[in-house]
C-alpha cells in the first residue's frame, strides 16, 4: 500500500539573523506539511519575538506552525498547535490547554507511550532517533518495526525523527511514516535550505 509520506520541518538549534528569508526559501522550495519551532534554554520574551517573526512566513504558505513544548504560547501566539516531548508537559495537560489545536507527542522508541498519547488526546506521534542525529543526543533508538506495527494497526499518523536525510530516509517512508521529521538534512545543506528540501522531497517520491 502506498501512501503519500510529507516533510515535517524542525527549526535549527541556533537561528541567525537572516532565518526568516531562509525558512520562506526552504517552504518555497517543495511541499512541506510543516514546521516546528524548536528553541530550547531562552527567554519568554526570545520565543514570542521569534514566534511573531516566523509565524506569518510559515502560515501565510498554508503550513502548519507547531511550538516545542509550550502549548500556553502556541494558543497565546496563534500558533496552530505544540509538540510536547516525555519530560515535558503531560500530554493530557497540553491537550486541555490546547482547545482543537494540533497536539504531537515524542514517544521514542515505545508503541505503549504512543498508545497512552492517543488516549490523552495527540493528533499525532513522533518516534526517533532512527539515526543519530546532529541536532539532539536520543536518548534511545527507535527500530524501524516500531513504526512499521504502528502505521499498519493505527489510526493515528506517526511522524518518524532522528538523523534522516535523503540517504537513508527510503525504510521509513516504506515503513509507512506519515511525516519525516527533518532538521539539519535541510538546514546544513552545502547548498542551502532551499536545495535541503528538494533534495528530501525527491529521495521521498523515490522511496515511495
């Protein structure tokens, strides 16, 4: 069964100045199903500037913007959801704060902490590491069947993260991923962003 699998963009650790002009490059470049911010250890006042600076670029392209870990900013900024990981806000908390806006939930290697996820209310589940990866330390693999069980017995989309770039993306995309979760596969790419995710998207359309 095929299915049609779409790039779902993580934010670099650090930002330069001219990222607003980057991120409309890279969402110019291809479909991207979305972004989410993704700033870890700064200031309150840090994240609202940047989430007011990026939010228009990302949502004037009709991409969804998804805030790492503070579902209270997500609705406060008009975000269009948060994404919580397991040391983070429980996702039941999240879900409540969160109304109707999207809610995606970091479940690593483990289909027991998806299922608990579902049940508190995500509209999505990521597991990862699949690679390692150059943004983040996993704190564990993830294992391809994982995945694989849960697209094929699920309702619930699953986003796959970890190190993936366009070599070794194709198993996950068989697997039956829904999104792949992809941050310096684009942003690092020697020819830019732009190029990061054109080059994702073929590997994408090849695997499928």
């Amino acid at each position: 069964m095929t299915h049609d699998c779409r790039l779902y963009l993580i934010t670099p650790p650090v930002l330069t100045p001219g990222f607003a002009d980057e991120l409309a490059a890279a969402l110019d470049a291809g479909d991207v199903a979305a972004v989410q911010l993704r700033l870890k250890d700064v200031l309150d006042d840090t994240l609202r500037h940047t989430v007011e600076q990026l939010r228009p670029v990302v949502q004037s392209r009709d991409v969804a913007f998804i805030l790492n870990d503070r579902p209270d900013l997500a609705v406060a900024l008009g975000c269009d959801g948060a994404h919580v990981g397991q040391t983070d806000m429980k996702a039941g908390a999240a879900r409540k704060i969160l109304g109707d806006l999207t809610l995606g939930v970091t479940c690593h290697n483990s289909r027991h902490l998806a299922m608990e996820a579902c049940e508190a209310g995500a509209d999505y589940v990521a597991f990862g590491a699949f690679f390692a990866s150059r943004t983040k330390e996993p704190p564990e693999m993830a294992e391809i069947e994982t995945l694989k069980i849960w697209a094929e017995t699920m309702e619930i989309p699953c986003v796959a993260i970890g190190g993936i770039e366009p070599g070794n993306c194709a198993p996950l995309v068989r697997a039956g991923a829904e999104f792949l979760a992809v941050s310096g596969a684009v942003w690092g790419h020697p020819q830019g962003a732009a190029a990061g995710v054109r080059a994702m998207l073929e590997a994408m359309a090849a695997a499928g």
